[in-house]
C-alpha cells in the first residue's frame, strides 16, 4: 500500500480530529464509520442488511499499567451472527493450555486422529489455522478438546457468552463423540488417548437466530429462513475478550487467563501475525491478506515488517468477520477492532453466493485503514 496513500488518509483524518476540543476524547469509531469512502458507505447506508457490528478498542499505557477503552457500534450480544472461522483461535487456545497441563506432550508431538490419514503434530495445526484458516487442523483439536471442555475452560476464565456445539466443514460436524487421538511418545512408543462424549447442543434462543428468506439442502431450495439455533456462538464481545487475555494476560487474574507457557505464548503470536509466506505457503494463492482482513484485505500488497496484525477471521454463510490486535512499531500506535458484517444480498443461504469480495472485504480492509490513520493522526498530535 503506497506511501501517499497513507498521507492522503492522515491528512484528512488530522482535520477531522482538530475538530475536537482539547479536552474532549474524539471517538474514532464514530469518526471512521462516518467516512464518506464508498468502501464504508455501502455498508452503512444498508445497516439493516448488513447486520454490523463493531468494538474498537484504545489502548493507553499509563507508567506500567494499560488501559482498555472500548467504542461500540451496535453490538449486541443477544444480535446472533455465525462467528465461522473465528471459533478456531478457542480451539488453538485451549489445545494449547491442554498440552502445557500434560506431562508427556507437547507442541511438536506428533499424532493422528483415528480414522485419519495424516500424521502431523500439534504445532503444525496450529499454524494451519492461522496461516490459512484450515477447518481440518481445526477439527483434529477438537476431537482432542471436546465441545465440553472447551465450554466449561472459557466460563471458567470468565469469557461469556460462548457456545462451541460442532467440527467445521464435515458430515460428522455435530458428532458428541470426539475420535480418540493416537500420540507418538517417541519413536517406537504409541499411546491412545480416550475419546469424549459431549452434551448435544440445546438450541440458542437469540435475535436473528433465523436469517433470509430461504437455503439449500442438497441441492434443495427451502423456501424459510435459514436456522442457526444449533451452531455455534461468539459474539463480539467474547472475541475480544479472548484477544485482551491473548495479548495482555497479565492485565487479568490468573484463574481468567490462558495456562499458556512463555515458549508456548511467542509461538501462539508468532503464529497469529505472520503471513502464510513466512509458514511456507505460496504467495500467490495466499497473500498476506488472505487471513488479515483488516487494512488488507481488499489488496494483494506485503504487510511491513513494523506493522504486526494479531487477529483470527472468519467467513461463512455470508456472514464475515476478524478480530485483531494491530500494533505498528514506526508510528506507536496500537489498538483491537472486531467486526462482523453479512454480505447476503439475496437472502438465500447455502447458494455460495454472497458479497464477500464486493461489499465485505473492502468494508472491514478500510474500517481497518480509517480507523489506523485516525490512531497515526492522534498520535501525532500528542
């Protein structure tokens, strides 16, 4: 992303925060989701299509403590959306916590799931979510997890409301029963670690539950909205939550944080901000923007290496979302933002054709660059 770029947006964003009083806080949430970019006014302009909801969060560091100030648009917890792909950074997370309460494993043991072909090891499905948002990596921590405890870890941490109910992107999606996982202790040693049988979901009674006016099943048209009463639940503000606990553990009482070790805690980030290029993934197909929505997504251009994007996206059933932590070591400025938006236009689900590339992606890619340029101006004007 060119340079005068950049200086076009600050410019601009520099009189719109003169315009605030010395002594008032300008809420650049307000301020970005007011621009007059087509990018954002698509979206704003049909909010009631859209089902938007944002959290932008500032980040003060006052001597050696942090504060947190949140800025809300619409959210609304009892508002359902299907969070997607999101979901894996609680799978990630938890696998993670899980093997630093084990003795005999760790991040590079390798395992299989029974029934599956693939050996691999617990590092290189985390990567996977990260890198690419793979739903098998996903699935395989899962049978590890089990929805229940991946439920009951996270109320106990305080992070609510939440529901984990199924896999992603497979016919066994709602199975109760993880599959057993078969470990390598070592070369010559196998070990089998039991399978667990999970509550079946209990349908969510939520606004919006019900989405469009009609959706596929096996090539069949059903013509009524689309129920997501069984799936999965993570509204905006558990996402960012678990970001707050991910990047700033020590801002939380030991019981709510993640049992994560310090090796264990720079490989989670490390993961989280690095482009697919830097795991091994062709750039071609996947550029550093495919899982950054935020400021890129909407553009095939190279991350610098002074801006870091800590996040997890998803996208499904028309609904499209990221949660991010974005930190720029050149201009010191640091903030989080989580959005969701859904790019339906037809209401129809399950006919793989939503608004993703036209309406989603440039919305969050420059929500991301407004509000960026709003913290560089602000920073400036310090």
């Amino acid at each position: 992303m060119g340079s005068r770029f950049f200086f076009f947006i600050a410019t601009i964003t520099n009189l719109l925060l003169s315009c605030a009083t010395p002594t008032e806080d300008p809420d650049l949430l307000k301020i970005a989701l007011k621009s007059n970019n087509s990018k954002i006014k698509n979206v704003m302009d049909s909010l009631a299509k859209h089902e938007l909801q944002v959290r932008y969060t500032r980040i003060d560091r006052i001597k050696d403590s942090i504060v947190f100030t949140d800025y809300n648009f619409q959210v609304n917890d009892s508002n359902y959306f299907y969070p997607a792909s999101t979901v894996k950074i609680l799978t990630a997370l938890l696998a993670l916590e899980k093997l630093n309460e084990m003795d005999s494993l760790d991040l590079y043991t390798q395992f299989y799931v029974e029934g599956d072909s693939l050996e691999t090891t617990f590092a290189n499905e985390i990567s996977k979510i990260f890198a690419v948002s793979d739903n098998e990596a996903n699935n395989r921590l899962l049978e590890f997890l089990g929805q229940d405890q991946i439920n009951k870890k996270l109320k106990d941490k305080g992070i609510a409301p939440v529901r984990i109910s199924h896999r992603l992107s497979t016919d066994n999606a709602f199975e109760v029963t993880t599959r057993p996982l078969i470990v390598y202790l070592n070369d010559t040693t196998l070990t089998w670690l039991k399978p667990s049988v999970n509550k079946p979901p209990v349908p969510l009674t939520l606004n919006r539950i019900k989405k469009g006016t009609a959706y596929y099943e096996e090539n069949t048209l059903i013509n009524e909205p689309f129920d997501f009463s069984l799936k999965n639940y993570f509204p905006i503000s558990a996402q960012n939550e678990v970001l707050k606990r991910i990047i700033f553990p020590e801002q939380f009482p030991k019981n709510e944080r993640f049992n994560l070790s310090p090796d264990q805690h720079s490989f989670l980030l490390k993961a989280m901000s690095d482009p697919p290029r830097k795991m091994g993934y062709d750039d071609m197909d996947y550029y550093d923007g495919y899982c950054k929505f935020f400021i890129f997504g909407d553009s095939r251009d190279t991350i610098p290496e002074y801006l870091k994007i800590y996040n997890k996206v998803g996208n499904a059933y028309g609904t499209i979302t990221d949660c991010a932590y974005i930190s720029d070591s050149k201009n010191n400025v640091e903030f989080m933002l989580t959005a969701t938006l859904l790019a339906n236009e037809n209401g129809i689900f399950n006919d793989n054709s939503y608004e993703y590339e036209d309406i989603g992606l440039p919305f969050l890619a420059q929500l991301g660059r407004e509000i960026y340029n709003l913290e560089i101006a602000q920073k400036q004007r310090q």
